[in-house]
C-alpha cells in the first residue's frame, strides 16, 4: 500500500468515526470537518477531482453544523440567583405582594426536599390566585423552579426550588413560613 493510499484509508475511516460519535460532543463535529477536509486533500491528489470537489462540500456543511451547535447550557447551580422587581408593573406588583400574602397565609405545613420546598395550602386561597401568582413569581425570578399539584386526597401543593442554592435562597425570602 503506498503512502497515498494509506493517507485515504485513514481519513475515510476518521470520517467515519467521528460521523458515528457527533452526538456526544460537537468537538466531533469538528473532527468529522477536518476528517472530510482531508479525504478532499486526498481525492484531488488521487486524480478523482469529483471526489475531492464533493468532500470539500462536505466540510464546508459539517463546519457550519459545528457552528450552529448549541454549546451545553450551563449547570443551573452557576445561573445567577437574582430577582428583576422591575419585571412587574406597578399594578402587577401590587397584585403580587397581595397574592403572595394570600399563598404564605394559606401554607398549612412544609415539606424539605435537597432541592425544594413543598407547601401544603389550605382553603385560604384558590388554586387560580395560586397559578397567578406563580406566573407573577416566575417573572421576576426565572430562575426559580415552581409547581402546584393537587393530590388525589384533594390537598393541594405548591413546590418552590430548583437547586440546593435556590433553597437557601428561598429560605432567606420566605423565612417566615419556611421556618
């Protein structure tokens, strides 16, 4: 096998490889580009023009996929823990403060998971003014995982948390009723 040949072996069987493992990582991607841009390099040395003209096409696609690839999103434990008041309308910012006073009323007991907190409510407030005001609540603070299930024995629940870190902060925010 003279060194020509083995130059195209290797770059089809890296186009090869790297084409099966893009899903794991879009550094694969990558590879596969450069993988094709050699069997290009090798087609035009080998004489079969077409070949080459073809691969070039290929890395030009497989770069633009690498590029348009989403980088992984961030661990959620890095997404800063911040509350943005000025979301909310002064309207809507009386309707929250007094939908909260309604919700944190109506909390009968709490349950602590590693990540949330769960609030058993009572009969203090309906289960709409409890959706508004997590609608309200997820505006001004996104980060901020929230939940309501009622149970098949009728009690309803609202689950606040989504990281170890949202926990404490929620701790400090609500520390009336969080105890």
């Amino acid at each position: 096998m003279n060194p020509l040949t083995l130059f195209g072996v290797l770059a089809v069987s890296a186009m090869l490889v790297f084409y099966a493992l893009e899903e794991r990582s879009r550094s694969f991607v990558l590879m596969f580009a450069a993988a094709c841009a050699a069997s290009s390099v090798y087609g035009f040395l080998q004489g079969a023009w077409p070949f080459g003209v073809v691969e070039a096409i290929w890395t030009g696609v497989a770069v633009r996929r690498w590029q348009q690839r989403s980088v992984p999103p961030p661990n959620p434990e890095s997404k800063p823990i911040a509350c943005d008041m000025t979301a909310l309308s002064r309207e809507e910012r009386q309707r929250y403060d007094s939908l909260r006073s309604r919700v944190v009323g109506a909390v009968e007991s709490v349950t602590s998971t590693p990540q949330f907190f769960q609030l058993r409510l009572g009969s203090g407030v309906t289960t709409q003014d409890v959706a508004e005001w997590m609608a309200l609540e997820h505006r001004c603070c996104p980060f901020l995982t929230t939940a309501i299930t009622i149970r098949p024995d009728g009690t309803r629940w609202v689950e606040l948390g989504g990281s170890a870190a949202i926990k404490d902060f929620l701790h400090q925010e609500f520390n009336t009723v969080l105890g």
